[in-house]
C-alpha cells in the first residue's frame, strides 16, 4: 500500500516538475466523466483527474488516476492508474483554440486484492475556450494484458486546465 501511495504521489508532482523546467512549455491537468462500454457488453462508467507536462515540442508525459465500476455495481469497481504519454498537435488550430491529441501508456486496474497490468489508448481533442480553462473530449480504450480480446472503451468529457 505503501508504494501505491508513492506511486499516486509521483503521478501527481511529475507533470508539474516537468512543465516548471521550462516556462515556454505548458502543463495540464484535467477532470474527467466517461460512460464506458466493453467488448463482452455492459456499461460502466470511469472518472478520475490527472495532468501531464510537454517535455518537448508537443510531446507529454503525464499520469491520471481514477475510479472505474459496472453501471449497475458502482460501489465493487476497481481503482486506475495511468502513466502515459502523449503528443498534442499544438498548431492544430491557427487560433490556438483546438489541440487534438493522441496518448498511450501502462494502466494498473486494482481492488483491494487484485491487480491487473493493461495497457490504454487514446485521443481526443482540448477546446481552449478560455486560456486557462478548456472542454477536454476523449476516448480512451483500456486493454488487459491477461485477455487481449477485452476493450473497456470510454468516452470522456471532461475539464482542461492550464
């Protein structure tokens, strides 16, 4: 338990420590809201909060850590952590306003005595509707390593920040 927490703690500093290296190069964070679906059936829903730092030109890294359960059993789902990196196409938009995106990474899906290694991608798009605060659209597909065939694919919508 005590490394989860480490490991919580780390995915919560690094974006920050990463965009405070270089003042042009901008970090964000970000809540999130998913109706979730998966290849053998069933709705769920995932939320969480998360962030990531550009490292270099619109390559990011970042971290997010959420809350993932059936529809119809919210209170036996299972908590997600995510490394990932990703690459937004800054000058997607000649004003500034859109950034779409693509990411991937690692995902840890743990319950109090299980945990299962997946990997997750994913893309979407940041509406910057103001400068600090934007819509963040996503959809995301979380894959188990024990059975491939399985996707958990949410559609997220969210709040960006910066």
């Amino acid at each position: 338990m005590n490394k989860l927490m480490i490991v919580i703690m780390l995915a919560a500093i690094l974006p920050s420590a990463v965009a405070a290296q270089n003042k042009e190069r901008r970090g964000q964070g970000y809540v999130f809201l998913a109706p979730t679906t998966s290849t053998e059936g069933g709705a769920g829903l995932h939320f969480g909060v998360g962030g990531e730092g550009l490292v270099y030109k619109g390559l990011g890294l970042g971290a997010e850590i959420g809350y993932l359960a059936q529809a119809r059993e919210l209170s036996r789902g299972a908590g997600v952590l995510s490394p990932n990196v990703s690459y937004h196409f800054l000058r997607a938009s000649g004003s500034g306003k859109f950034s779409p995106f693509v990411t991937g990474g690692y995902s840890l899906l743990f319950t109090g005595n299980e945990a299962i290694n997946a990997v997750n991608l994913g893309g979407g798009l940041n509406w910057w509707f103001k400068d600090r605060i934007g819509l963040r659209l996503e959809v995301r597909d979380h894959i188990p390593g024990a059975e491939p065939s399985l996707h958990l694919i949410g559609f997220r919508i969210g709040l960006a920040f910066r």
